[in-house]
C-alpha cells in the first residue's frame, strides 16, 4: 500500500509498505483517514450540506442569499480539484 497526497504543487506519496506484513501501519493509516473532517479530507468548506439540500450562502448588501445547489455541473472518471488533477 502507498499513500498519496495532492495539491496545487503536485503529488507526494508515502513508503510503500505491505499491509500483510505490517497490519499495524494499514490500521493506522485507514484510522488517520476515519478521524479528518471533511475539509481535511478535501470537500469544499463553503457548500452547506442540511440534510439532503446542498448551498452555498453569500453576504451581498448587508443580507445574507442562499443558493441552492440543486444539481452538480458535471462528473469527471478523476482526481481532481483546485488546479489540481491527477
């Protein structure tokens, strides 16, 4: 197993290690990702989720508008996200 971290600079991975022979890294690494937050993970902090309704909420003029995200744009077969993509 390899780890991989992207951003807008590129890509980092980790060792390569076998989850065979070392069971405890593999649980370290799946427990690393079950404890980050949605931003941590990647989600773009500005979309509101309540429960199946999705927004974003913009101050404009002293009154807050919210816009509902009914539908996404499109769906990429990727990895990618702010400038980056892999």
């Amino acid at each position: 197993m390899r780890l991989w971290e992207f951003d807008r600079v590129g890509g980092i991975a980790s060792e390569r290690f076998d989850i065979n022979e070392d069971g405890l890294q593999f649980v370290s690494a799946v427990l690393g990702f079950m404890w980050l937050n949605e931003e941590q993970l990647g989600f773009d902090p500005t979309i509101i989720t309540a429960g199946d309704k999705r927004y974003i909420e913009i101050k404009q003029d002293n009154h807050i508008e919210r816009l509902i995200i009914d539908k996404g744009i499109s769906c990429i077969p990727c990895v990618a996200g702010r400038a980056t993509t892999c």
